[in-house]
C-alpha cells in the first residue's frame, strides 16, 4: 500500500521520531502500513483458528453421539424444516458474495460500491437470523426446547412432561409419516404413542417352528423370542454377540433381527421415516439430547451472526465517513474474514443437522 494518504495532526507518534509525512491511519506501534495490515490480518486468522477448534468440538460431540444413538437423530431429523435451512444458506452464500464484492470495492477506493455491498451483506444477516427465528418458533410452539424444558426430557425414568410428549410426537410422527400419524401409532396394534409395546408392525405371519415368524423379514416382530445384535455400517452380523432382548421395546430400528428360521434382517431398511414406535425404550429417553445438540449448535453460530452484524455496521458507519479508500481498506478485509467463516460454518451445520440420514 502506498503512503499518499498524509498526516496533518497529531496521532501521538511525536514530531522526533516520525516524519511528518506518515499516514493518517499508521498506529504508533507499526513502522509502515505494509507491516500493519500483515499484522492485523494474521492476527484474524489466529482468533478463526481459535473459532474452528470451537466449533470443531462441537462437530466431535455431535459425529459421537449421531454414532451411538442413530436412532435418535433420525427421529430427531424429522422436526427440522429443509426447505428453511436450504434457503438460510443460500442467504448466507449471497451475503458472503457480497461481503467479498465490497472488500473489491474497498481496496479500488469506490465508495458508494462499498457501501451498497455492505447494506447488502448486513441485510442477508438480518434475514438469516429472521428465518432462524421462524424455525425455532416452530420448535418453541411445540414444547422441544434446549434442557430441562424439552417435551422429551425424562425425569427418573418417564416423561417429565407426558402431554407435552405426545403433542411433540404427533408433530414429529405427523411430519415423518407424511402427515399421517394422526395422533396414533399406524399399524402397531392401535396403541398410544407412549406405549412401549411391540415397535414392529404386526404384519401376516406364517407357522414356523410352533413359533409365529413375520414371513416378509425385517420389521414385523412377532415371534415370542427373536434374538438382536445391532447393525453395524453394513457389515456382516457377528453371530457371537446375539443375545436376546430385555423387552420387545428395547429393540431400535437400527437393531438387527434373526428370527427362528435364522434369517437376518436389518428393519431400518423398511424404513424411510423413524417413527416414535420405532425407537427404542432407552433411546426414547435420549431424544431431548438431539434438540440440545442442535439448539448449541445453530444458537453459537446464530450469536457470531449477530456479532458480524454489528462489525459490518461499525465498517458501514466508518466508510459513511469516509475512512476507507484504496490505501486503507484493512478494516473492511478482515472483517469480510469473519464473515466467511461464519458462512463456512454454516455450510457444514446445513448438512449435518437437516440433510443427513
């Protein structure tokens, strides 16, 4: 950067140890501008290292505990609205273009350039945070919020809440059934949604050793003693570890099943949609836990939305004033730094929490 810009009052350097000639914007501590903006800029890039180590702890509490409880976050899945978090990134994405637009418009000194792309970029923030806030809406209207305070939590073993639970299962069970779930468990004897009976469909069986045996496989449990292993990934089934249920309830969709005739099946194949029968007993208990994985989540990256909401008006308000031109834009890059990497963030949130099943 060049030193056009001169200096025509007193910034504290001291008339004996700086030529007069000094930019107006050099700090006392920098001996040129060149060294203050590679200062400044790798000063931001260590606080985004500190962001990723962050969030990156987040992203292993949540790989962690989508492994051992898959049943969960597929049920889980089913109160998230995809349509609101694709367009939520696709807001984020155009103010992340606009950001970089108005540091090119920063650094060729056109003003009224950087100031449209920065009105731009502080507006995809406000309507971010205004689609978040109708997402968490609907949560909120349905008793799923984060802690305590969840239609899920359980207290000693039951439902701390038990009408609030079945109003947020038939909101779930309605959305992953299509809208069918009618306040009832479909095809499970006619039982309620607390029940913790039979999570299978009593589909029509055939005799099998004295026994009654589902005879299309995977999903229909009524035989009076099937034995389960848990599926692994796709990989073939360890006979060594079966070992008989607890209760017909204590058996997950991801739970693998041999019947008498010694036929494996995985019943999460017959399953596009997790319904709350579907769970285990066990893992009903674990649902509130999603809910406090995703509101950490999205709640953290939506408070680093609104603090770069506020350095992009602080950056809009100083270029107002014309502070930044073609000599001076360091401001305006490194607050677009944070702001792609709150975009970036965002872009591996989407995913993980409203695409993958």
């Amino acid at each position: 950067m060049s030193n056009e810009q001169k200096h025509t009052g007193d910034t504290g350097h001291g008339d004996n140890h700086h030529p007069p000639d000094h930019p107006a914007h050099l700090a006392h501590h920098f001996e040129t501008p060149e060294q203050q903006f590679e200062s400044g800029k790798l000063g931001m890039w260590v606080f985004l290292a500190t962001e990723v180590l962050m969030f990156g702890g987040l992203f292993c509490a949540y790989a962690i505990y989508r492994g051992n409880h898959q049943d969960v976050f597929l049920y889980g899945y089913g109160a998230l609205d995809k349509m609101w978090g694709a367009t939520n990134t696709v807001v984020l994405l155009a103010s992340s273009l606009t950001m970089a637009w108005g540091v090119r418009a920063a650094q060729k000194g056109q003003q009224k350039l950087l100031l449209t792309m920065l009105f731009l970029t502080f507006m995809g923030g406000v309507g971010f945070m205004c689609i978040k806030g109708v997402e968490y809406k609907a949560k909120w209207d349905h008793n799923l919020f984060p802690g305590t305070m969840n239609a899920f939590y359980y207290e000693a073993g039951q439902p701390k809440y038990p009408e609030k639970l079945e109003h947020a299962i038939e909101f779930i069970d309605g959305r992953n059934s299509g809208g069918n779930s009618g306040g009832e468990v479909q095809g499970g004897g006619g039982h309620g949604l607390l029940d913790a009976d039979v999570p299978y469909d009593e589909s029509p069986a055939i005799e099998h050793d004295a026994q009654q045996v589902g005879h299309d496989g995977a999903g229909h449990i009524v035989s009076a003693s099937p034995v389960i292993l848990t599926a692994s990934f796709g990989a073939p089934a360890d006979m060594s570890t079966i070992k008989p249920p607890a209760s017909p309830a204590d058996m997950g969709v991801n739970d693998a099943v041999i019947d008498h005739a010694g036929v494996l099946t995985t019943p999460s194949a017959e399953h596009t949609q997790v319904l709350w029968r579907d769970l285990s007993s066990a893992e009903q208990k674990k649902v509130h836990l999603f809910f406090g994985i995703y509101f950490m989540m999205t709640g953290l990256h939506g408070l680093h939305v609104l603090i770069g909401m506020i350095l992009i008006a602080w950056l809009f308000w100083k270029a107002k004033k014309g502070a930044f031109n073609k000599d001076y834009f360091a401001p305006v890059d490194i607050g677009g730094l944070y702001w792609h990497l709150v975009d970036l963030i965002w872009i591996f949130l989407f995913p993980l929490l409203y695409l993958i099943h």
